[in-house]
C-alpha cells in the first residue's frame, strides 16, 4: 500500500459513509465506495479511503479476481491417457 499514506481521505457527509475527497496537495478526487467497481480509480485513492474506513480491501475485490475462484476453476486435472487409440 506504498504511497497510501500521502492522500487524506475525508467523507463528504453521506449516510452510508461510502463517499470521499481523497486529497494530496493540490490534487483532490472523489472517491464513491457504493459502487463497488473501482476500476477507473488508480488503487491508491480507493486504498486510503478503506484504509480510513477500517475496512479489509479484500470484501472491495470482485469474486472473479479472487484466488479461490481460480483454484475452483482449475481443480480437475486431465490426466494423460497411455494410449495411441485416444
């Protein structure tokens, strides 16, 4: 999370706590949790404003991306036939 740090999330005032003013400097982005696609951010925006939520980045990652969802996909091995028939 190298730069996380540097950017000051502060929320806007919203009931469900999701949006932010994510500043550094004279840069200033808004950052919308309830999307729940945070694709068009670069992660680092996202990341301090979760951080500052206190919640874990990972319930913010599609299950697709997941590292389970790749070992499920993958779990049944073909296994070489030793034959010239097939």
């Amino acid at each position: 999370m190298k730069g996380v740090r540097y950017w000051h999330p502060i929320w806007v005032g919203d009931d469900e706590r999701q949006i932010f003013e994510v500043q550094q400097k004279s840069t200033m982005v808004f950052v919308n949790l309830l999307k729940r696609q945070l694709t068009d951010l670069p992660y680092v925006y996202a990341l301090a404003v979760i951080a500052r939520r206190g919640d874990r980045p990972e319930i913010y990652v599609h299950p697709l991306l997941k590292i389970g969802t790749a070992l499920a996909t993958y779990q049944h091995n073909i296994q070489p036939v030793n034959s010239e028939k097939y």
